[in-house]
C-alpha cells in the first residue's frame, strides 16, 4: 500500500544542498515526490511510497547532507498521486 506524507524541515536547510540530499535519498529509497524551499527558510516535501520506504526516507531527512542541521520535521498526512514518478527538486 502506498503512503503519502508532506513534511516541513526547518533549521539550516537552505544552501548546503539539502534538496538534492533528499532527492537522492527519495530514489534510493523508491520514494516518489519532490521538495523546495519557502520563504521562511525552511524545505517543504511531499513524499509518497510504502511504509517503510517513508520512515528509511524520513530517518535520512533528520541527518540531512553535510553542514545542514535540522531543528525539527513537521509530518501531514497527504493523498498519493497516482501518477507521481520520480523525485523533483522545485
């Protein structure tokens, strides 16, 4: 069954690379969805794919790349999209 979350990551995410961090983490993980930065500093992702790919996905968001830190993921429930493929960088 698949899964759908929207996760809002704040702290130091914007410029050191923490989209494309997660982008690569999506696909290794067979996550679908994408991510992109808000105004108030903080990466907004939606994510969709099977339980446990989501948590592995999620586990790897609260590391982050090197010289991110992450201060806190607020997690909501979404609806999946049927025709998502792929990890986009917005």
């Amino acid at each position: 069954m698949i899964a759908a979350k929207r996760l809002i990551v704040t702290g130091r995410v914007q410029g050191v690379g923490y989209r494309w961090f997660a982008s690569r983490a999506a696909c290794s993980r067979n996550v679908s969805g994408w991510a992109r930065n808000l105004p108030d500093g903080s990466v907004e992702l939606y994510a969709q794919g099977t339980d446990s790919a989501l948590l592995s996905f999620e586990d790897a968001l609260r590391q982050g790349p090197v010289g991110a830190f992450v201060d806190d993921i607020e997690y909501h429930e979404a609806s999946a999209q049927e025709d998502l493929e792929g990890f986009d960088i917005r």
